[in-house]
C-alpha cells in the first residue's frame, strides 16, 4: 500500500517540477510584448512608478509614471556627489515631452593644501515620437553647464613660493597684505548639444537602435581677480572675458551608433557599433561610440 503511493507522489512531484521549469524557461526566454515606452534611455519616456532600473553607470527609480530620479554610484565612489532627474511633462497617446536635469559637484585637492570647487549641471528637453507601435524617432536638446571656482589665500601663496625659490619673500609680502585677502579664478562654460535617437521594435525582445549626438556650440564666462578683506568689509578687482558662442559642430565628431538591442523580462542588452563620422578635421571623443552603442541593465 506504502508503495504505490510513494510511486504516485514522486510521478506527480516530477510533474510538477517539469511544469515549473517549463514555466520558468518561459519567463526567460519568451518574447514580451511590444511596448514603445521600454527605452527610457533615448527620449522623453519615463520608468513607471515603483519599477528600478540598475546599469553599469546609473540607478534610477520611477517614483511616479511620469517622473524618476537618478544616481550615479561609479561617481559616489569617487567622491562626486549627485541627484538626477526627469518629468514626462506632456504625455499623449503619440507624443511625449520632457524636462530633465541633474548636479553633480565635488572638490578638488590641489597640492599646497589648495581646493577647487567642480559642479556639473546636466539639462536637456526631449521630444518622443510613437510613430506607430513599433517605431519610435526622439529629439531635443541638451545643455552641459560646468562651473569651476577656486580661491588661493595670498599668504598661502608667499609661503609655497619662498619653499619653492628658497628665497624668503612671504614676509615682504604679509607685510602688506591681510590674513584674508586671496586671489580667486573662475570659468562657468555652458556646451550645448544636438539629440537625435530612434528605436524600431521587430518584436517583444529585439530592436534596432540608432542614436546620434551632435555637439553644437560652447559658451561661457572666465573670470580671476584678487580679494580683499578688511574686517566685516571686503571688496574685490578683478577682470572677467566671455567665450563664444563658439560653434562645435564641423570640429567635434558627431557620434553616431547602430545597435541591436535584446530584452528579455528583466535583462537589457544591447549591442552595437560606432557608425564613421562623414566630417573633415573632425575630432572624435575617445570611446564615446562604444560606450554608447553598447549597454547593459537589469529592470525589476
């Protein structure tokens, strides 16, 4: 009697075994449905809310449909601290369009014991097109604004000097100048660049990527002068030159990819190669290409 229900538990254990690898390899290897929002990377689409994206470089996290934000742990580790974001702010069946943004900041050590303020501030504004259900086409503009601030107290300097030349010319100096009084140097430039992306769905899991990125013109504002401070009064002379508009574009390589993209139910992958620049005198940004031809993130 014992045996044969034994006999029929382990038949029926191995039944469900089968049915649940079967299942399983379904859940890996079965093509998911079209969905034209999936490339949150190329235009204005957005995670939905509560789902995680993990790459190589980023993490970020739908807190609404419409909205995420963004981090970057390669660049914690490293000291650069950083949020981003963006907001789907126009969302229609056909026709998306957002607003992103970001900053970034560290501080740098000089030797001498001198530091150096660095802040990134990524913007851009992207259109989405839905074609048609599996085709996509992207656009917009981005705008990479860097400031770069750093004060050099006059003391400091007298003293990294007379160590250098062995000639003691900080005395003299302090002399005539206070504890505080520094000289100060800054540059904010401003780069701004043409998006252009576009995503054809041959299925659930394959598609084809292009994207193009055309760096358009550099605009900014250097500036350096000396600082004095007197007490509870301080004052400044210094002198300050603007830069550009200057145009990038015919100088700079646009890089352009073609990429063969894989999506499986929580695996991204793609895979692609750098497209040849059509430009003279052109010069092309080391790894830019690879870099964005080929990706890999987990979605959950």
């Amino acid at each position: 009697m014992l045996i044969p229900l034994l006999v029929a538990a382990s038949v029926q254990a191995q039944e469900i075994v089968e049915e649940v690898t079967a299942d399983d390899r379904d859940l890996v290897f079965k093509e998911q449905p079209i969905d034209h929002r999936r490339f949150t990377d190329l235009g204005a689409y957005t995670l939905p809310q509560r789902e995680v994206y993990l790459g190589l470089t980023s993490l970020k996290y739908g807190l609404l449909d419409n909205l995420q934000v963004e981090l970057s742990p390669p660049l914690l580790l490293l000291g650069i601290v950083g949020i981003g974001g963006k907001v789907d702010a126009i969302t229609t069946d056909s026709l998306d369009v957002s607003l992103e943004g970001g900053v970034h900041q560290t501080t740098l050590a000089l030797s001498g014991g001198y530091q150096v303020d660095v802040r990134v501030v990524p913007v851009a504004a992207m259109a989405s097109w839905n074609v048609q259900d599996s085709l996509n086409l992207h656009g917009g503009l981005g705008w990479l604004v860097g400031e770069v601030d750093g004060e050099f107290p006059v003391v400091d300097l007298a003293d990294s000097a007379s160590a250098m030349l062995g000639v003691d010319i900080a005395t003299p100096i302090k002399s005539v100048t206070n504890e505080g009084n520094a000289l100060y140097g800054g540059a904010r430039l401003a780069l701004t660049q043409l998006r252009l992306a576009a995503d054809l769905q041959l299925n659930g899991r394959d598609a084809l990527v292009f994207e193009s990125n055309t760096w358009l013109s550099l605009k900014g504002r250097l500036d350096a002068g000396y600082a004095f401070y007197y007490g509870y009064a301080d004052a400044s002379v210094g002198a300050a030159a603007e830069v550009g508009p200057v145009p990038l574009r015919g100088v700079v390589a646009t890089t352009t990819t073609l990429s063969w993209q894989f999506t499986w139910r929580y695996v991204h992958l793609r895979l692609g190669l750098p497209l040849p620049s059509t430009g003279t005198g052109e010069a092309a940004i080391p790894l830019a290409g690879w870099t964005q031809a080929n990706k890999l993130w987990i979605q959950f």
